[in-house]
C-alpha cells in the first residue's frame, strides 16, 4: 500500500445510554441543588449506563454507526483504538473486547489509549500517522468512557459533574492533499498527576480491604487547581495548533471543544476571540463524558449540519495526566 496524501474522518456515530439523570434527581440523595450544578458548570443532566452495561457494549453501539456512516464493511476495518480511562477489564484491553463484540478480522490491530479526557485527540492522532505511514487502511477511534463505575456517587464535588457514553470515528486515506487532519498538538502536565486520578487498585497501591473501605478506587479531583490547567492547557493547544498552520482564530468555523464546564469555554471563546456561538456545546446534556465527549459532539455536529464541506474545524481537550490536545481538520 501506498501512503496517502492526507488522512480523513470517513463517518462518525455516537451512544448515550437510554437512562437519563437529571440535576433534580442527584439532589435528592446529596446536598447539591440544580441552580448549582447549572451555574457552576452548564449541566443540567447526564446519561447513565444500564446495570450490566460496560464500556465496550456503549462502543460498538457507536462504532457500528460510524461504520455505517462511512459506508464501509466490517472487513475494511484493520486497525483499532479504543480511547478510555474506564475500561471493561483492568487487562486485556477494551479494543480486543470491542473487535470480538463487533465481528472485526482478527487481523486488526487493537489497543487501549489512555490520555483521559483527552483520549479521543490523542487516538485521532496516533490513528492518521498510522494510516499515514501507508500500513492500515481503516482506523476505527472510539472513546467510550462508563464513568458512573469509578465516581463517588457521595462526593458532590465530582459525581455531579460525570456521564457515560460513546463516540467513534471511521479515519481513511485521501489522494487529495491538505484535507482531513491538517495537524495536532499534543502535550501533558505531568507534575500534576495527583490533581485528578484515582490513587488506589493500580500497581502502585494494589487493592486491599482497607483500600476499598476508604474509596481509593474512586476518581479524586482538586476541581479549582484543574480549572485553572484546563484553560491554560486549552489555551496553549488552540494557539499552537493555529500559529504552526498560520491560521487566524476567526477563520474556524466550528470549535468542539472537551465538555466539562461552560465556563471553561467560556474562557477559551474570550482568549481566541470568538463568539461563543461558534463552539459546539453539548454538556448540557451529556455532562463530562472524558474521551467520549468530543467524538459524541463531533457525531452531533455533523448530523445536526454545523459542520459543511471546506469548514475548518478545531478539536481542543483536556484532562487528566493532566493531559491536552487540539486537533485542526478540514472538511
Ligand atoms: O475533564 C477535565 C477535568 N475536569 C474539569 O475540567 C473540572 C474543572 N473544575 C471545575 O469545573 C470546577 O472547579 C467545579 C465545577 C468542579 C467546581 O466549581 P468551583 O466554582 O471551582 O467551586 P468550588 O470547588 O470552589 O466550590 C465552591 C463551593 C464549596 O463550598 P465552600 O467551601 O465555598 O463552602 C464547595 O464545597 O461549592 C461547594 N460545592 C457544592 N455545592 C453544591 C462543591 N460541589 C458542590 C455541589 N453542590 N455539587
């Protein structure tokens, strides 16, 4: 095979899972209110996976539309990413699941990506310069993320602010130059692993009764020191990703920025310059989805006509690790 002159999103297909939480119903069982959780981060509900419902079952759902989308077959799928921080199983990992459930060649290549919340930028990336370098035809990128299993439904500084579901794009090759994945930004804040993680059940602090007991396997999070990092970290990969292609802010036509918080947004909007009509929001809805959250507003946006041929695209995240990317498509 020869390699292609870019690399393009062939379709994309997005889950959320049929049970729909709302602020009302959380502040039923914590001391948390609607008016709070709206004006603090936009929130107002979230989708929550059925019992029984694993990550792997949100993506295939997504995958299968994506495929769909793309007008291809199974079989021309030959490469796998799973983006996630909650997989089905500690190991093997959740794209080997995935690659079974779907009915995929055992000649795919499959593998996790963990980059939190920024999982879906960095998997796109690895996905292009791997259908780039002319070896794989078609990549499959999902981020599916069942957080509801690793947040303290009684700490209401995190558990109001989490959702689960699926996102997954179809990546190909392009004869046509300049389209598709113009570029990425990618980077982490690696002094900052204790802001937001789960400290217990890793190879660092294995598993114990008092472990369990004292909800170490639970997400942590210092949300105002991530707060800050987040706008920093977003600001940092838009403005790179813009300088290194000499590309004005106002000429994107659509930002689809990691939804975590409106204000942080909010924020990014105010530093670029641009009004916030021209982001994608759909937090309201979904709340923080982590690598799902830009493939399922990705998914929306191009079905719901925001998206039109020629547009330039800008793709920002971040997260934990603390991790950060954007990514620069054109249509
Ligand atoms: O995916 C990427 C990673 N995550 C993020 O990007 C999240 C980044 N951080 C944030 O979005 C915000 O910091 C939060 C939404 C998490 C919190 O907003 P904040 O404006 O930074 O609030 P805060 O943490 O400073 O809390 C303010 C008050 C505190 O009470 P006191 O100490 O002022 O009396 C909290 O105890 O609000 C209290 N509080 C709540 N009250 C009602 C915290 N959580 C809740 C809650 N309901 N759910």
């Amino acid at each position: 095979m020869s390699s292609p002159a870019s690399t393009v999103i062939l379709g994309t297909g997005a889950y959320a899972p049929a049970r729909v939480l709302t602020n009302a119903e959380l502040a039923l069982t914590i001391e948390t209110s609607d008016e709070w959780i709206r004006t603090r981060s936009g929130i107002r509900e979230r989708h929550i996976a059925a019992p029984g419902e694993t990550t792997s079952d949100m993506a295939v759902h997504a995958a299968r539309l994506a495929i769909a989308d793309a007008k291809l077959q199974l079989a021309d799928i030959d490469l796998l990413i799973v983006a996630t921080i909650t997989p089905d199983l500690p190991m093997p990992a959740t794209a080997c699941i995935v690659q079974h459930k779907l009915g995929l060649a055992t000649s795919t290549a499959c593998f996790d990506l963990n980059a939190a919340c920024s999982g879906f930028i960095y998997a796109l990336d690895t996905a292009s310069a791997m259908i780039g370098s002319g070896r794989y035809r078609h990549a499959l990128v999902i981020g599916a993320e069942k957080l509801s299993s690793i947040v303290d439904w009684k700490d209401r500084t995190t558990c109001v602010l989490f959702g689960d579901g699926a996102g997954a794009v179809v990546v190909g090759g392009s004869a046509q130059p300049n389209i598709g994945l113009l570029g990425t930004k990618l980077g982490a804040y690696g002094d900052c692993v204790d802001l937001l993680c789960i400290p217990g059940g890793g190879s660092n602090a294995p598993a114990t009764a008092a472990s369990l007991a004292g909800g170490d396997h639970f997400l942590k999070m210092k949300g105002k020191e991530v707060f800050k990092y987040a706008v920093r970290g977003m600001e940092e990969a838009a403005r790179d990703i813009l300088e290194q292609h000499a590309i004005p802010a106002h000429q994107i036509a659509l930002v689809i920025p990691h939804q975590a918080n409106l204000r942080i947004i909010e924020a990014i909007a105010q530093y670029l310059e641009l009004p916030l009509e021209r982001f994608f929001v759909n937090l309201d809805r979904y709340g923080n989805t982590s690598a799902a959250s830009i493939p399922i507003a990705l998914d929306e946006a191009r079905r719901s006509g925001r998206i039109k041929s020629g547009d330039l695209t800008l793709l920002v995240a971040f997260g934990a690790g603390l991790t950060y990317g954007s990514a620069l498509l054109r249509w």
